[in-house]
C-alpha cells in the first residue's frame, strides 16, 4: 500500500495496488479534476513534489516532455511505485483550488423548459472552451442593452464534457433580469455568461453523513453537488429536504426520484408550507426538522435559498449540533455582485 500524501494540506490517502493516483484520490473523495481518464486531455495534471510512479502511456500534447522533467504527471494514468508519493494538490485546508472566473463566455441558449409555473430551466451550450467549474459553483447572466442588470445564477449540473450548463431560475414578478429569461431569452439566442463564482462546494476532505436543505431554486447547486457526489460513488447516507410553497412548486421531482431509487444511500423528501399532503412533510423546514434528526452534529449540512430560509434553517441545524465548520450556506441575496477569489485559491 502507497501513501499519497496532499501538499500543502498534509492529508494522506491510501492507494491500494493497481490504482491510479486518480482513482485513489477519488475514493477518499478528493474530485481531481479529469475528462479523459486515459492521458489524453491533460485535465488531471498535478505536480508530482516527491516518491515514484508509472505514468504509463500517455499522450505528448497532454503532457510535454518539459512538463515530465518539471516533476508533472497525468494522475488517470499515475500508478505509485514508492512507499509514498506527494502531490500538489488543493490549498491549506485540503480543499479544491478554484478555477479562474472568466468574463464574456459565449453560449447559445438550447432549450428552455418550464419547470413549475414560476421556475424555466435554461440549457447553454458554450461556443468555446466549455466552462471549468466545481459543483455548486453560481454564474452571472444578464444583457444590458436588453434592461436585465447582470444576476447570480448557480449552475444545476455537475460539469459534461460538452459543457453544457443547466440554470433554473425563478420568476419574480417586478424583476429585471428574471422577467427578461422568463419572458424574452429565447431558444437559439446568444448569451454572455461570467464565473464561476462562489464557494458553496464540497468539501473533498469529509467522509460523513450529508444532509441538503433547499427551498425554491436553492436546489439548483444542491442538484449540482449531489450529481457530483452520487456520480462518484459517496458512500455515506445523503439526505435532500426540499421546501415549496404547494406540491404545484415542487419540481426536478423525476430526476430525485431516479436517484433515490438507483443510489440506497440517497433519500429524498419534500415539505409543503402552504398545504397539506398526508404524504409529503408538512411545515416549514426548521420546524420540521427535530422530528427528523436528534442529532447532526456529525453531518455535513448545505443550505441554498432565500437568504430568510438560510438563517432559519440554519439556526434549526446548529440547534441539533451541527458544527459551524460544516454548515455550507448560498443565500440568494437580491443584486449580489460576484467577488473574484484571492490569487492564492485559484488554479494556477
Ligand atoms: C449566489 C447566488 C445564486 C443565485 N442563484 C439563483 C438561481 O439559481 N435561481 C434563481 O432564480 N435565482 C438565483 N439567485 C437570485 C438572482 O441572482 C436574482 O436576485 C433574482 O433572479 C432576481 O433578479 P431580478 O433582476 O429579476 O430582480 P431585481 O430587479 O433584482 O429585483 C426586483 C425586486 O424583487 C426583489 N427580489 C429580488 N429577488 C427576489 C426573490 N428571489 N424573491 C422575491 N423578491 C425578490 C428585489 O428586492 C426587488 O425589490 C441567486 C443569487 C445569488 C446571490
Ligand atoms: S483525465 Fe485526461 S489526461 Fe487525465
């Protein structure tokens, strides 16, 4: 067994014989970047500060001959041949470095599909590199020529090589930029998109049980993150809460229903605060709560959604234990301008 150890964070991961330094890293729920997995893209390049690996066959373009005398390999390929092998990867506290926003991506609008009264769905596909980002990872969108100010949207899907991004956005009624997606973007316009943005991400670092509470579109990056950690085969039991004003509200109903049923570790309920319906929850979330939970303070805990939603709901779960460290918020704070991370975080 090889001891792959994370610099500068210091966590160690076991690697059994015959993994990839990829494989054993995703195992400890550590999401490398990667799209090919077999050492021809480049994507899951890291550098390689001290021990021993077969890089096996990999492609020059994805990785030079200058890059393997810097010390660099293609961890999909990597296989560990010493005791121990350390590679830089992520920042202090072990989580992922963020990719660097950038402004004016451009993307066509492929489909739009209604997904409640109040909620459209967008897809875009870029017309260009496609977007790096991690799960629960937010854009900005918006025309100024058209009236609607640039808004935050968080980003529905877990990353596809086509790049295709999912946002779900909820109309509100005097709203500029909503009003313009729900009334004027059309199938086959042209959109400008900046990010990603923001740091409501997994944390690679923790191995516990999840608990994911949203309202309205908070489950949009809540969507994000679970595709992400059920896709990579999480192991621990991840709950989803979602609450709506009437069953008419809820919605991506049919892909929960998939996951819970493919998954055994996933779970899924809905809670209605101005209806009652024997078979769903019935009440706001922090109320519901304590009847579900005794005791949170081993959870992992994401809360997306109105900024009110977020403070109550996690008052509710700080109540049962959970720890600040590992109560991760969104609030979806109105005309919230985006703030590029410092240097240090991002992907060099
Ligand atoms: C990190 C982040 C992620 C976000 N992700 C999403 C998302 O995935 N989907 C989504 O639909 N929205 C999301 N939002 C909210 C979004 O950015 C906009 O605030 C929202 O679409 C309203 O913008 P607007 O231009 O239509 O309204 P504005 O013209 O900004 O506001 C018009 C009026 O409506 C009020 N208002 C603004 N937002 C709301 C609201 N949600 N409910 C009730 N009244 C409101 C304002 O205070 C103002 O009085 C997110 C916000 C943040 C900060
Ligand atoms: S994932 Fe493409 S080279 Fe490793």
């Amino acid at each position: 067994m090889t001891e792959i150890c994370l610099s500068p964070s210091g966590k160690v991961v076991e690697s059994q014989p015959g993994d990839t330094v990829l494989a054993a890293l995703e195992r400890a729920g550590y999401a490398l970047p990667n799209n090919c997995r077999a050492g021809a893209c480049g994507e899951c390049k890291v550098r390689v500060m001290s021990g021993d690996f077969d890089q096996g066959m990999v492609l020059d373009m994805a990785l030079s001959q200058e890059e393997r005398a810097q010390g660099y390999g293609l961890m999909c390929m990597a296989k560990p041949t010493s005791d121990r092998l350390v590679i830089e990867w992520g920042t202090e506290d072990a989580k992922p470095k963020l990719f660097p926003p950038q402004t004016r991506q451009p993307f066509i609008v492929t489909d739009r599909i209604p997904r409640s009264s109040r909620i459209v769905e967008l897809h875009l596909r870029p017309l260009g590199t496609p977007m790096r980002y991690w799960p629960g990872q937010y854009v900005v969108l918006g025309d100024a020529p058209a009236g609607a100010p640039p808004r935050c949207y968080s980003i529905a899907n877990a990353p596809r090589p086509d790049g295709e991004i999912v946002l779900q956005v909820a109309r509100v009624d005097d709203g500029l930029t909503s009003r313009w997606i729900h009334d004027s973007l059309a199938i086959g316009a042209y959109v400008s998109v900046d990010g990603p943005y923001g740091t409501f991400i997994g944390d690679p670092s923790v191995e516990t049980p999840v608990l994911c509470l949203a309202a309205g579109t908070g489950l949009a990056p809540i969507l994000a993150l679970t595709e992400a950690a059920l896709r990579r085969n999480y192991r621990q039991p991840v709950t989803l809460l979602v609450s709506a004003r009437s069953r008419a509200d809820l919605y991506g109903e049919g892909l929960l229903a998939y996951w819970q049923t493919r998954h055994r570790n996933f779970k899924y309920r809905a809670a209605l605060t101005r209806e009652t319906d024997p078979a769903l929850l019935n009440g706001r979330l922090p109320v519901v709560l304590p009847g579900l939970f005794e005791d949170l303070s081993s959870h992992s805990v994401f809360i997306a959604g109105s900024p009110d939603f977020v403070a109550d709901c996690t008052r509710a779960v700080t109540a049962l234990g959970a720890k600040p460290g590992q109560i991760h918020t969104e609030g979806y704070f109105g005309q919230a301008q985006p703030e590029a991370p410092p240097p240090e975080q991002l992907v060099a």
